[in-house]
C-alpha cells in the first residue's frame, strides 16, 4: 500500500499556509499564499486553498488517492457535527459546507475547526501546552482570539463559539470594539488595540514610528511592531504595556473561573515580540488573579509560532480518526 | 429491606441545613442549626454537623443503618478524589479529612463538594439549570461564589479550585478584596460589596437604612436588604444598581469565553430580591456580552431558593453511585 499523507491548512484573512505531514507527523513540504491581493470572495479563499492543496502534492510528489486526510483552522464559526462555516467575520462564508466543497474536490475526508481553537490544540497536542490537561490559550493578532482545552479536550461551548476571550470586558467604559460592545481585550490588547493607541497619541503629537505602516484596516504587520521595540520608540512600548496591562486582567479573571493548569500566548504579536510580551504579563498578571490559584497555573509562551494551527489541524485529524476507531 | 435514606446538608460559615430525602428523592424532613454562636472552631462546625445529622435520624425516625449516604457543600476547596477539606476561608479547616470522621461517626459514605459548586450542581439537576448542557452559576451572597457545569459535568479544574468568579477583575483599580487583589467582582456584587458602598455614602452623609444593620464582619442580612429596596433607600438602590452592573460585565465576560447554553443565578441576594435583581441584570448585560453569542445564553433566576446547595448535595451522592456502577 502507498504511504498516506495529511494535508494540514491554516486559512488566514489575508494568508494560506498549507503543509503536508507524512506517516510519522513530519512535516514533508510547506507553501505559503496571500488570499487578498484577487479580494477576499469566499470563492476566491476557496479557490486558493484549492490550489494550495494542489501545489502541496505537486511538491511532495503525491498523488490525490495518497492523501489520508485533510484539515484547516478557519477564522470563523465551524459546526464540526457538520462541516459547516456557519460565520467568518472577515470571510463572506454564511452557513457554506467548505468541508463537502473540499471533500469533493481531493476524495478525502476534511475537518475544519475555529483558527485560534485549533491554534491552542495545536499547542496542547505538539507544543508549549502539551502534558496538560485544562488550558486557556489567549492569541493576540490583528485581533485576539481564544482557546479552551478542558479535560485534554477542545470546549466549543454552545453554537461551537467558545473561546472568544477577545470579548472579554476588560474597561468599563472603554473604546468600540468591532463586536459593537466596548471595553473589549480585544481593544487593547491586538495589533489593532495597540494602533489605535498610536494613532490617539498621534493627534496628541506624540510621534511614533508605527503610524506610517498602519494600513487602511487600521493593523500594521507583525514585523514592524517588533522594529518599533528595536528602535526603542516611547509610544509603540507603551501601546505594548497597556496591551499587556489588560491582557493580565483578563488572564487573572480566567485563572479564578477557570483554574487551567496552563495559560499559552500565541499569535502574530507574541511571534513578533518573543519573550517580552510575555515577561510584561508575568509582572502584571499576579495582582490580578486569586492568590490562592495562581502558583497552581503555569503561564507559557506558544513554542510552534506560525505552526500552532498546523499541527492543530492535524491534531483534528488524529482526534477524529480516534473518535472513529472508539465507535 | 429496610428503606434506606440520603441525608444532605449545606454547611454555611454561619449556619447548617440538613434534609433527608427518601428513596423517591422527597424531603422526609428538615433542620437548620446556627454554627456560629459557640464559635467557629472546625471541631464546633463539626460537631454542629454531626448533632444536626443525629437530629434528622431522630426525626424522621429511622437509623444510622438505614443511611445509603451523607453529603455536603462546605464553604472551602475540597479534594473529591480524597474527601479532604484543602482550604476554608472561614472555618479553620487545613488539609482536614472531614469525610473520614463523618463516615466513622456514622458508619455511610460521605460526599463533600465546594458550596456554591454544589449549588451550581444542584440548580443543574434540580432546579433551573435542568436540561443544559454548559452552565455557569453566580452566587451572590456575604462573598460572590461560581460554579461551573461543562458538558454536563461539574468543573473542578487544577486543584479543585475552579468557579471563583467572584475573584474575575472587573475594575481595573477598584477597592480591595479579601483575596488581596483589587477591583474583583466580589468587591461590588455581594452583600460585603453593597455594604461597602453604603458606608461609603455614609461617609459623605448619605444616610441609608442598610447601614444600622451592617455588623463587625462587614455585611447584612439578606432580609434588610429587601427592606431597603421597599422602602425605596436610594443608597441601598444604587449599591443594588452597581452590584447589578458588574455582575452583568462579568457574565458578559464569561458568555464570551464559554458560551454557556445557562447563566444561573442563585445565593443570599437573589433570594432577597426576587426578580429584580435578574432584571437589572438584563438590562445591562447585552452591552457587555459578545452580541453573536448573546442570543443563544439563558440567564435564569435559581429555582431551588435555599435548598441549590441541599440538592446539589443530592446530585453529588447520584453521580459518586453512577459512577461507581460504571465501574
């Protein structure tokens, strides 16, 4: 029998990355694509994973009856009973089964799970959050999403929506966010959290190198967040502080309901900031969760960077031929 | 065969209730015994449950061989695994094997949980909270207890020591909290809270009726506060409002992490209050909980009134049985 291969997607906004793991869960070959630049039609991201699935097995030089199986972490709402993409904020999916459009296409099973849901499985399974058994993962980004573990298990809460710690309320009386509530994490403590904040100095005068690369989106890329650290720039280092200022809030709280045995950071603005985004929660984090918990939880950065969803996704994969083998 | 019975009891820092249900699951009949006043040493607390167990066997005429189990909610962090007492902020139980001593007393398994856990558990099972699957449960009464129901199964976390909701941050630089932090959700929405800002406006000469009935430990009972509301004490009303905004921020909060099917509200207050307190709560929680998840969150009164914890008692003896049916 010809080997079998998983093809694993990460479908971004504004990106696709693909790669394909062989028997042993190594990775054989890996590509990356912008989905934007033809316009974000659901058509077109489905076209571009079409052909990035393609490309994959042109690269790896395997033939479609080789692949076993194939999953994507999606920025959106999944039913996983079904396939469907119920809801994607940035994606124009309502209730469309990518999941039978890509069956169709490759004669291979697929799972699809929420972006940052199998970002912090993908941890949990293969990366910083593995050996756990309850686990929070905040991913701040362009803006921040979440993930629950609970019992070696990825909690999709009711309408599979979980997670959405990026909604937490965190400021009274704070800033809009794009959920239409105010006050959210995700006003602070995202790329684009932090270039509002520049741009409110900005009008004060306070300068700061980010303002010339916030795009019309109002986010900036990962990259230049980190060049404003290097360059040492006052403004940028305290959108920083307030995002983790409010980050620890919100770590505090999940840390009294919650209890996890483990916090993982991931996404663009820990991958672009290392260790200091991380080292600036550890020192904020204890005046806000339960003295009592704290010490039982441990706070770590994501180790698989740009591959937490990944490996998540192939974790959909395992998780789902498990679940099949137990019926 | 004689019928056997299941004695449960909610042991408060102030007070324990006791019932004994039959075999149908009715209550036969009930006690409820002050703790406090010989003191609260653990042995006293001890003694109080072991008399108030004796009683219920007196009054409802059956004996100690005729107990199928004993169970209790206890105000502290309790090990299930080993029926130890870990941690009780009021009592002075450290690492104490209560569930040995009553089971030496008399002769039955005993099942310990957390309080308002078994509260939560009650209201899931009994009460209000019956036929979800994801439940979140907010207490408030002299403190703000949680309880965390996931996939139909109580929530624990690590150490035992999940559904502190009360410790979730909603004021970034609030007052202080018995936990040692600042601007916890206790800190306003609880009797300590409400009486806290009483004495506040006190302070600034704004007289309410609570405040004469606020002891040395900080708080009312429930009863004055239903007083307040009836003789339409604007102080009190706005202790009440603020109380009711914060629990709103924080179940909006927990409605966007968890995406609960139910938000139950139970405890000292509720019970004062009625439907007014769940009312106000309505009112303000949508600006504070993700507006995607929102419609799909029941908020519902606790229907067991003071009894959440004595059934919740009930539900802990069912689940250890099933359980070790399993087996």
């Amino acid at each position: 029998m010809a080997k079998k291969y998983n093809i694993c997607l990460d479908v971004g906004g504004t990106k696709v990355l693909g790669a394909v793991f062989d028997e042993k869960d190594k990775i054989v070959c890996k590509i990356k694509r912008r989905s934007t630049e033809q316009g974000n039609a659901s058509e077109n991201v489905e076209s571009v994973i079409i052909e990035v699935t393609r490309s994959l097995l042109k690269k790896a030089n395997i033939k479609k009856s080789q692949i076993n199986a194939i999953s994507a972490g999606v920025p959106g709402i999944i039913n996983p009973e079904t396939g469907v993409v119920v809801f994607c904020p940035n994606l124009p999916w309502r209730n469309y089964n990518l999941t039978a459009a890509i069956e169709k296409e490759f004669g291979a099973k697929c799972y699809l799970g929420n972006d940052v849901n199998v970002g912090v499985l993908g941890e949990f399974e293969y990366g910083a959050a593995k050996g756990f058994k309850n686990v929070v993962g905040f991913f701040p980004g362009t803006g921040l999403g979440g993930g629950i573990i609970i019992n070696g298990k990825l909690y999709l809460g009711g309408g599979f929506q979980a997670g959405e710690l990026g909604h937490m309320v965190v400021e009274e009386n704070g800033p809009e966010c794009g959920c239409g509530n105010h006050g959210c994490l995700e006003s602070f403590s995202s790329k684009k959290g932090m270039a509002k904040y520049v741009l409110a100095q900005e009008e004060k005068g306070r300068h700061s190198s980010l303002t010339q690369y916030i795009d019309e989106n109002g986010v900036f890329k990962s990259k230049y967040l980190r060049m404003a650290v290097e360059e040492n720039d006052e403004v940028a280092l305290e959108a920083i502080d307030q995002a983790c200022h409010y980050l620890a809030m919100a770590t505090g709280s999940m840390i009294s309901a919650l209890a996890p045995d483990c916090i993982v950071y991931g996404g663009g603005v820990m991958e672009a900031l290392g260790d200091l985004f991380l080292e600036k929660i550890l020192q904020k984090v204890d005046a806000y969760a339960m003295p009592a918990i704290r010490p039982s939880v441990e706070l770590k950065r994501a180790s698989l960077g740009d591959y937490s969803n990944i490996y998540g996704s192939l974790a959909l994969i395992k998780r789902a031929k498990k679940h099949q083998k137990k019926k």
